[in-house]
C-alpha cells in the first residue's frame, strides 16, 4: 500500500465537511466519473465581504481524492475568496503531510475545483471550458491550461510526473507527443525565469518514461480464460509465466478494477450490503465491505469472488485485501 500519513488516513475514514450545501452560492465541478475521479464543491460565501462562511464537498474517487477535497474545504472557511484563490494543490498535500505522487493530482483536482467554485460566484467563466484545439488529453479532460499551470506550480520536468499530477497521459497515451510539447516549453520559460535550472529542463524526445507506452501498439486478441478459477495461493511464477500479461498503466489497471467493483455492488446492494475500493497496490487491492456485508458469515465468500471477476478480467495475480475503518 502506498505510505499514507496519519492525517490522509483520518480524512478518508473521517472526512470533514462532507456532504450537500444547500445555501451554497459558488459550485465548482470538475472531474467525471468515466475518468475515475470527480468533485463537487459548494462554498457559502458573504456578499458584503467575499469571506467563505462555509465549504462542503461531494466527491467520487479513491481515498486521496476524498482526503483532499475534505482537506481543500478545511484550508478555505474563513478566507476571503482572494485569499482562497492563493491556495495551491502543494498546499493541499502539505495540509495532509504529504501524498505519493502517484496521488498528487488528486490535489490537483482539488485546486481546479476552487478555481472553478470563485469563477463561478464572479459570473465569469472558467478556462476548463477548452477552447477548440486547447484540448491535450481526451480521456481526461485535460487542455493545454491546466498542464502549463501544474508544471509550473509543482516544477514538473518529467512525463511520469505531469501524468501522476493531471492524469494526463495515462490511458491510451496517444496525446504523450502533445504533452511533451508543452512540458518543453513550460519548462523553457522556467528556465528562463529562473524557476528551475537549466539541467532539469525537459527536452522532448530525449527521454523515454519507464511505464509509458509512447507508441501503442495494435491490440492483441485476448487468449480464452479457463472456467477453472486458480486460487491465488497456488498462482505461483510458473503460472503466471504462462499466463498472457496486458501491458496496462497504471491508471488504466485502475480504472479497471474500479469497473469490476462497480459491477459486482448491485448484488451486494440488494442483501443491504456494498463495498467500496480503498486503494490499489500493484496488484494488491484493498476493499471495504459496508452494511450487512461486514457481519456477514459470507464475507469471505464475497472478496474472493472479487477477487475470481478481477483475476479474469484483468489477466493479472490480483490479491484483494479486506480491510476496515479505524473503530470498526
């Protein structure tokens, strides 16, 4: 499991200001649930002095992403929306002692969704409405804009970073040349102010990211599974030699699973129970059973189901892990 601090654990397990805001006057909202990520941020702000007297949040997404909206809500009441408007998502981390920057742009998110909360109670508009070639990644929602504003703010010099803070890039990987294009010339002009020296810069085509496919290769056709599920206990290097490995990011393994998840809680919702992902380690998954799922003599049954439906469709030694809120 990625090294989670104490304060990220306690404001996914008890998250602060969640929840609908009914008199909320600035709505921000970005993300979608297609991209596996997205955020609703209400704010009740004083007309007279522009102070946020309030801040809830609705978020979907992994446990980072609820952490750091909770978090973002925290650091904004009592701020004027100028001062608000100062906060970055380095903050946001910071406030939580630090995320794996595989789980940076969860913070991102956060930024983007205050951002998008102010323009929204000033009438203007916010600049993820992409104009037209703006756009850099289709997959997810991510314009030209908003990667020159996390490189800059965060100083990011290397493909695998903008990706683990906007996401971008991280499933079909046919926008990398675009993101290159943008990544050299931030980078450029922070060298030129002075932001980050000259050696760090990136320079495209130059460097190739480990786990990045930068030129997709034409899908194979998926060898049959057998109808013979095989325990992972006994999926030792042999077996999985033989097995037909996919070439997944990360994002796209996650992506998976999430789906899988989401397949699976209708059924578990109908006995008044559910589950929900609490995070992916390699091929570690770690789920929460909830409602009539926790006491429930069947449990065990029930995650190694999962476990069977994730192992098929994913073709890889995937361990799910049952784990538990603090109190329960």
């Amino acid at each position: 499991m990625w090294d989670y601090t104490d304060k990220v654990k306690e404001y996914f397990f008890e998250p602060k200001n969640a929840g609908v805001l009914s008199d909320a006057n600035a709505i921000g909202e970005v993300g979608a649930i297609a991209c596996g990520d997205a955020l609703k941020l209400m704010l009740k702000v004083d007309p007279g002095t522009e102070r946020i007297e309030n801040a809830k949040f609705q978020t979907f997404g992994c446990g980072s992403a609820i952490a750091s909206s909770s978090a973002l809500t925290e650091l904004v009441i009592g701020k004027t929306l100028d001062e608000a408007l100062k906060l970055t998502n380095a903050d946001i981390a910071d406030f939580l002692g630090g995320l794996p920057p595989e789980k940076m742009h969860c913070s991102v998110m956060g930024y983007e969704a205050l951002q998008a909360a102010v323009a929204n109670y000033r009438g203007e508009e916010w600049a993820d409405d992409h104009e037209e070639g703006a756009l850099i990644c289709k997959c997810f929602g991510v314009d030209e804009g908003m990667l020159e504003t996390a490189i800059r703010v965060n100083k990011l010099t290397t493909l695998e970073m903008v990706t683990f803070y906007t996401k971008a890039g991280g499933s079909c990987a046919t926008c990398l040349e675009a993101i290159e294009g943008v990544l050299a010339r931030s980078n450029e002009k922070m060298v030129a102010e002075g932001i980050i020296p000259a050696e760090a810069a990136f320079v495209a085509g130059q460097v190739e990211v480990s786990g990045v496919i930068r030129k997709p290769q034409a899908a194979k056709a998926p060898a049959p599974v057998s109808d013979d599920f095989v325990p992972l206990d006994i999926f030792n290097e042999e077996i999985r030699a033989a097995a037909p490995q996919p070439k997944l990011t990360t994002f796209q393994r996650i992506k998976l699973i999430e789906d899988v998840i989401e397949e699976v809680r209708p059924a578990l919702q109908r006995d008044g129970g559910d589950c929900e992902l609490v995070d992916v380690d390699g091929n570690n998954v770690m789920l929460k059973l909830t409602g009539a799922c926790i006491n429930c003599q069947l449990s065990a049954m029930t995650v190694a189901g999962v476990q069977e439906r994730l192992v098929e469709r994913t073709r890889l030694p995937i361990r799910v892990i049952p784990v538990k809120a603090p109190g329960h």
